[in-house]
C-alpha cells in the first residue's frame, strides 16, 4: 500500500490560483489555435496553390516546427529573440506566439490534406455555374474542408491545452506550474501533482465533449 | 590521491547506514575486501583524551563536506574537489600536519551533517552549516567564517537599473527572477515589496531570463551570486543590498573543548591573523572580494 498520508487542505486553500491557472492555460490554448488557424490556412493555401517559391518557405516553416520539441521553441522565442534585440514581448506574449506558430505548423498539414481531400466534382460544379475563383474557395472548398478537417481541428485544440504545462518553464503561472509551486512551498507533491493531473483531464474531456457535439452537429460524412 | 579520497569517503558513507562501530566495521571489511585502503572512522574517543591528540595520533583529519554547492564544496573541471568549505579543511590539516593533504573528505548530504558527527565518523563538519539555536543543542559550532544572506544581481551592461534604491524606486515595473523554492516570495517581499517575482525551475533559467533582461534583478545567496560574478568577470554587479542573514560555521561532537577551541584558534587567526593572506586569497577565488587587511596595532575585533 501507498505509505503517504495525504492533506488535501493545501489544495483547497489555493484553489483561487487552481482555477485562474485554468483559465489562463484555456485562454493561451485557444488564443493561440486561433492565430494558429489563420496561420495553417494561409500555409496550407500556399502550399496547395503557391508556385515553388512560396510552398518550399511553407514547408520548410512547417517541417523546422514539427521536428523540433516545443519546449526548445518556447525556450528560443523566451530566452533567444531578446539576444537579436527583440524585447516587446512579454512572457505570456512569447508563449502564445511560440505555440500559435507550432499550431500553424500543424493546421497547415491539417488544412492541407483538407484541400486535398475536397472532391475535385465540387469544384468543377462550382465552375459550371459560372462562380469566379473567390467565390469557388469562399462558398464551396471552404465550407467543405472545415467540415473535413473538424476532429482534426478539435484533438489539436486538446493537445495544445496540454501543451501550455510548457509554460511553467517560463514562470507563466498556469496549472503545471501552480502545482509545482505548491511542491515548493509545502512538499504536498502527491496532492498537487494529483489535483493538476484530475484538472487537465476533466478539462480535456469537457473540450472533446463540446467539439464533439460541434462536429455531429456541422461534419460532412455522417 | 583525489580519487582514492572519494572513493574511501564513499565507503565510510555507505557505513552510515549502519550506525555507528557496527556500520564502520562493514564498511572497513568492504574496503579491504576490495583491495582498498580501509576508511579509518573518527572513533569515539577514549576517556580524557582530546580529539585533537586522537587527529595527531591517526596522521590525518577526517572531514564532513558536500560535493555539490559551488562555491562551496564541488568539483572542478578536473574532478578535485574544490571550493571555500574545502580551503578552510585544507588549511585545519595544513595547521595540524604542516600538510594541507592529510585531509581525508567523506562527502555527504546536508541532513548528514549532525549524524556524523553524533557517530563520530568525521572529526569535524565543514560542510556551508547555518548556525541555528536548535542545531547548538546537537552540536557545538565553531566561529562563523562567512555571513550568507540573500542579494540582487543585475547586468553590468544594458540593464535598467544599476542600483538597490534604484530598484526599490521601481515599485511595482519592476520583475525580479528567483529559483522557486519556499522562501523566495518572503525574501524578496522584505527587500521590494512591490516588485513582481518570476519562478524558475533552476537557476540556469535565472540567469538565463536575466541575460535576455526579461528579469531585472536575480535573487539568490550572496555566495552564489559572487561566485556567478567572479566567474564573469565585468558582466554582472551587485545591487549593493544584502538580507536575511545567516552565519556559516563548522560544527564538532559536543564536549570536547579542547579540540573545539583549538579549530576556533585557527579560524580566528586566519580571519585575522597569521594566516590571513590564505583565508584573503581563498576568498577572493570564490567570491571575488579583496578583504581588507586586518588593522594592525590594537586587536579591533575587542573593541
């Protein structure tokens, strides 16, 4: 049996900065898919329609991103950039454009195998009743693809929640590092790291739950 | 020689354990089954007789250190084991054998500290030991060799501030770095009541967050931070305030005067005496300051 007795009167005590360490990890999450989807629209677009000279940039943006750990991009960003004289960011600035930019790189793939996968019948439909190019993306590939790419969209939404414990790292007081603060200053290791632990999980599901019912309520392919 | 020490100073750690003569037995046998020269413990002493005639007796001091606190007790680039606790072990055996290797280092924890002395398998702690009422009670302590307290490091060089009033002035713009541990809020608190504190985990990204100025001031021991600056010659200074303080000193088994005063004779006198010029020169290694010499004439420290 487990040797450890627990207290879980700490924990109450700092629920306060529990729930505002929540709040601000959801914030960081969705601040940054946001970005991140204007982003990997933009990337996917270029890399599907771009000429050589625009897609091979993309590409390379989005293979640097997707083969370095997140963790050395938000040390680079924090730490690096200020090195090339670039102060203007906060900390909390630093970390939501590092993780916008690791979305980016990620919606582009995604958006990319969306533009991919959009019937090639739609848009020589949308062609024979006389839509110009704009109106072909805006009312025809667009829609579809979102529609495509929906449960996509959502477990990315999901990961970078569980992304921004990376912010601990850089004294952004979000979940991870509340806990590890609690370790610190009261060495209630189990019931912290516990408390945190329930936390990203409830959260993690409640987010899957919502996008689920997003994604019967708008997906192409039922 | 190096690699012996730790290697006979491991043994005797493991005899921990074991409490006591049982403990130092195993390991003895340990030792010379491996071929090893046997770890001779600090025995307990007999009755009457000094632990200082004992030392003389042994042919060498057995002492308890860490190996993990720059500028403390730690290795260097060559795997010796250097540093201030180290300098004043080396000049008790210098003192007592004309010899500043005939010191024998059994490296341990800090909550090994009082243990080994109580088993008397060191003859005396030299190990970065805060003096506190409660540890007194366990233990005797020296003279204190060195006041610790907490201070500000800042760039030398394109940072925004340059000194302590500057900072204080700052009140709340200003965002001072620590590593997270439980005193650091209170810390800071009493010398920058406004100031916001960033976390981190280690004091790597401290200093690696005031390098890229996103923290104006580093928190940290005033040891610690002299050592940062002494090893960066002209890239940080110190905000010129220090705090909590806190004396570092040795510690010996209680209830021996005789070798007590005898350690406190030689600290006195390095401090201030015969052996300032070695006490002066480890000082300035470790921490960067040049002391000043002691007044000669009437002895100040009566005053």
């Amino acid at each position: 049996m487990i040797q450890y007795y627990f207290d879980w009167g700490v924990i109450w005590r700092s629920w306060d900065k529990f729930a505002a360490a929540l709040g601000l990890g959801l914030t960081l999450a969705v601040v940054s898919l946001a970005i991140g989807t204007v982003i990997g629209l933009a990337g996917a677009m270029a890399r599907v329609y771009g000429s050589r000279w625009v897609a091979w940039p993309v590409w390379l943006y989005v293979e640097f991103i997707r083969n370095v750990p997140l963790l050395l991009l938000v040390f680079f960003i924090y730490f690096g950039l200020p090195e090339f004289g670039i102060y203007f960011l906060d900390k909390t600035q630093s970390f939501v454009l590092t993780l916008s930019l690791y979305a980016g790189a990620y919606m582009t793939e995604v958006f990319r195998g969306g533009l991919a996968s959009v019937p090639r019948q739609y848009m020589e439909a949308a062609k024979a009743i006389g839509m110009r190019p704009w109106q072909r993306q805006r009312y025809v590939v667009l829609p579809v693809m979102f529609r495509i790419t929906l449960p996509a969209v959502s477990n990315n939404l999901i990961s970078l929640f569980k992304d921004t414990s990376l912010a601990a790292a850089i004294a952004i007081p979000e979940l991870t590092f509340v806990a590890r603060q609690i370790n610190a200053n009261t060495f209630r290791v189990m019931e912290a790291w516990l408390t945190a632990s329930a936390l990203y999980l409830v959260t993690c599901y409640v987010i899957a739950m919502l996008l689920r019912l997003v994604e019967r309520r708008y997906a192409s392919i039922r | 020689m190096m690699d012996k020490q730790q290697d006979r100073s491991s043994l005797v750690r493991r005899g921990l354990f074991g409490l006591s003569a049982l403990g130092a037995a195993v390991g003895a046998a340990a030792g010379g089954g491996l071929g090893l020269l046997a770890p001779r413990a600090a025995f307990a002493q007999a009755v009457g007789k000094s632990r200082l005639q004992i030392i003389k007796e042994r042919g060498h001091l057995i002492v308890g250190t860490g190996s993990t606190n720059p500028p403390w007790h730690f290795q260097d680039a060559s795997g010796k084991l250097v540093g201030m606790d180290i300098d004043m072990s080396r000049l008790l055996a210098k003192s007592l054998f004309d010899d500043p290797e005939k010191v024998e280092f059994v490296l341990q924890g800090s909550d090994g500290r009082i243990p080994s002395l109580i088993t008397d398998k060191v003859d005396i702690v030299v190990q970065w030991m805060t003096v506190t009422a409660g540890r007194a009670q366990q233990v005797e302590f020296t003279i204190p060799y060195y006041r610790e307290g907490v201070g500000l490091m800042m760039l030398a060089r394109g940072g925004k501030y340059t000194k302590f009033d500057e900072l204080k002035a700052a009140g709340a713009s200003l965002t001072v770095g620590g590593t997270q541990n439980v005193f650091l809020e209170e810390w800071v608190r009493k010398a920058l009541p406004q100031a916001k504190i960033d976390a981190f985990e280690s004091p790597d990204a401290v200093l690696q967050a005031l390098n890229a100025r996103r923290v104006e001031a580093y928190v940290a021991d005033q040891s610690a931070m002299r050592w940062l600056m002494a090893q960066t010659p002209g890239r940080f200074i110190d905000a010129g305030y220090g705090w909590m303080p806190n004396s570092y000193a040795s510690a010996v088994k209680p209830g021996d005067p005789i070798w007590l005063n005898w350690v406190n004779t030689v600290y006195k006198e390095a401090m201030m005496g015969v052996d300032f010029d070695s006490f002066a020169a480890s000082y300035k290694k470790w921490f960067g300051i040049e002391l000043p010499m002691p007044k000669v004439g009437f002895p100040s420290e009566f005053a």
